[in-house]
C-alpha cells in the first residue's frame, strides 16, 4: 500500500481552548490523529466531515468531542481528494439528508399549527365570501335532504302560522334599521324525528316543528327568541362556516373555479355530522338577546324555552327520554350547556353605548 498524505493541522481536544500541531492521514477506515508521540485512530463514519461548500476554515468533529480545525480550506480539500477520502461527499449528503429531515419536521409542526389554527381562521373568511347566490342553493339543496329524511307536513293552521310568522317579520325589523333588514324564510314542520326543535340553514331558511311550536304555545316572546336564535346563526353564517370547513378544498375550488358541485356534495354529511361551536351558540343567544330586547321584551323570555326542553321527553306521549332529537346537530334542542344558556339569558344587560 503506497504511503498515505499526511497533513498538518490544528487540534483541540475539547477541553482546554489551547491549540495542538497534528499530524492526519487516513488509513483504511480510520482517520489517524498524532499529536507528538500519541497517536489516536477514528472510525472514519463518526467524523464529522468539514462540509465543502462551508466557506473559510475547514471544521471536523471527532466523535470523542475534540475537533479538527483548518485554516486553508484548499489544503484540506485537496488532502481529503488525494487520501481518497471520497466519503465526505457522502457525508456532506447525510448531513443535508439530516437537514432536509429537520426541515419536514418543521413543516410537519407548521402543518399541524396551521390546521389548529388556520382552519377556522380560513373557513370564516371563506364563509364570508361565499356569494349569496350560492349560499340560497346549499340552503335549498340542505332543506330538501332533511325534508325528505325528517320532514313532514305541518299540522298547524294557517292561520297560526301567519300569525307567528308576523309577529317575528314584525320583531326582526324593528331590530334592524331600514334597509338593514335581514332576508329569511320560516317553514313549519311536523318531525317525529326532530320533536320540539328548530333549525336555520343557510340563505336564512328557518325550520320549526308543531311540537315546538305546542310546547311554547302560551309563550310567543320564547318563539321570537328561538326563532332570533336560528336568524342569528344565519347572520353570523355559521352553517357556511360548517360547511366550508367540512370540505375546505372542495370549497376553497369551488370558489376560485366557480363549481360548486364538490362543495353542494358535501351537505348532507355536514347536516348529519356537525354541530356549531360554542362560540357560535352564543353569538345566536347574544343575537336573540338582543333582538328581544330592542322589542322591549326581557330576554329572560327565552329561559322557560330551556326549562321545558330539558323536561319535554316526560310528559305522557312524549317518546324515548334523553334523544331530543339529536339527529340533527345544528337543531337547537340538540344544543348543551343548557344550564349555562339559562344563566346568559337571565343576566343578559344591554350593552351600554350602543348605537
Ligand atoms: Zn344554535
């Protein structure tokens, strides 16, 4: 074996910061450090190699802490080339393979951030921008599915109807300043399924069962309430926010390409699977708080709403105890925290200064 290049160096041997002359060459698979009369021996896989494209002074790492360090980068370069030392490449690849890890990682934990956080951040602004043609069409596409599942034709009189939903249109302007008022439509439904309840979906389509309806008979203010409830999660968009948020790509291509059909695919999933936040349940409350109140109704009204819901399963003919039906998530007896709810409604203050 023909004599291998040696090269003199600097070492540090990791403890004190005096520098040593050296002595490397490489033998097989080590490298070969001689400091005076003591000679040291690496296997070359735990060195960690100057990088080539590093500018300056070459830099190795010896795996027992003490570190190699070399002023003139082409010395060292053509050293390493003339011992045959083709590994630093290999090296230098594991290192960047190293980083490229490091760097999946890091997007990994963006990603995960982004879906925290990011997702509903986007969903809202998405839902905002969802034009009004195509939200009246997720409201239609939406009540006819749950026509077809849980929806049967009302049982009221017309004229009941009318006057409830009179006195509601009367309720939602006086509210709203002119011009400002909000569109909606009010259906009445019997639903065995649904039972004493209410739900809105979007484009401001409204649905109310005659079980509930019967349940607040004597007490039309809590109708308006419920009824401001749902117009609330309406103007808040917070069934658009579900359902952009269900199908954030398929919404976000069909807004920029302007096809919603992947989008409209998606309701009847959202419908069946997905409740409103907290946060959105007391926007609707806050909504129907307020509404009340600019009527000169206490919204305190609403609270013989939540005390009859939660015992509304007992009376006689009433069916199973517990599902209030619950098969509709967005539907407003399925919602928790009744005991809360109560609380907000008997405490609700008028906010002062407002306009
Ligand atoms: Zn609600």
């Amino acid at each position: 074996m023909s004599e291998r290049p040696r090269l003199s160096s600097t070492w540090f041997d990791g403890r004190s910061p005096r520098a040593q002359v050296c002595e490397l060459r490489i033998e097989s698979h080590e490298l070969v450090l001689r400091v005076e009369a003591d000679e040291r021996r690496y296997p070359l896989r735990l060195v960690r190699w100057a990088e080539r494209r590093a500018h300056g002074q070459r830099q190795s790492a010896l795996p027992d802490g003490s570190l190699i360090q070399h002023a003139a980068a082409g010395e060292w370069d053509a050293w390493c080339q003339a011992s045959g030392q083709r590994d630093t490449r290999v090296v230098a690849w594991m290192q960047s393979w190293r980083a490229t890890l490091m760097a999946m990682v890091a997007t990994l934990v963006f990603m995960a951030v982004a879906w925290t956080w990011g997702v509903p951040w986007l969903s809202q602004a998405l839902a905002q921008q969802v034009p009004r043609s195509l939200e009246l069409r997720l409201g239609q596409q939406g009540l006819q599915q749950l026509e077809r599942l849980f929806l049967e034709p009302s049982a009221l009189s017309t004229q009941q109807q009318e006057a409830l939903r009179d006195r509601f249109k009367s309720a939602v302007a006086r509210a709203h300043q002119k011009g400002q008022v909000p569109d909606w439509q009010l259906s009445f439904h019997r639903s065995k399924a649904l039972k004493a309840n209410a739900f809105a979906l979007p484009g401001g389509y409204i649905v109310i069962t005659d079980d509930l309806v019967n349940l607040l008979a004597d007490q039309p203010d809590a109708i308006v309430g419920v009824l401001a409830h749902e117009l609330g999660h309406v103007q808040h968009r917070h069934g658009l926010d579900l359902m952009v948020r269900a199908s954030l790509v398929s919404a976000l291509l069909g807004l920029v390409l302007g096809d919603a059909s992947g989008f409209l695919a998606t309701v009847p999933v959202t419908l069946a699977t997905q409740a409103y936040s907290r946060d959105a349940e007391r926007a609707a409350d806050a909504f129907a708080a307020d509404l009340l109140a600019q009527n000169g109704v206490s919204p305190s009204a609403m609270v013989v709403f939540f005390e009859r819901i939660r015992q509304g399963d007992k009376p006689a003919g009433a069916a199973v105890e517990g599902d209030r039906g619950q098969r509709l998530p967005i539907a407003i007896s399925s919602h928790p925290d009744v005991d809360e709810r109560i609380r907000f409604f008997r405490q609700w203050r008028a906010e002062p200064a407002r306009p």
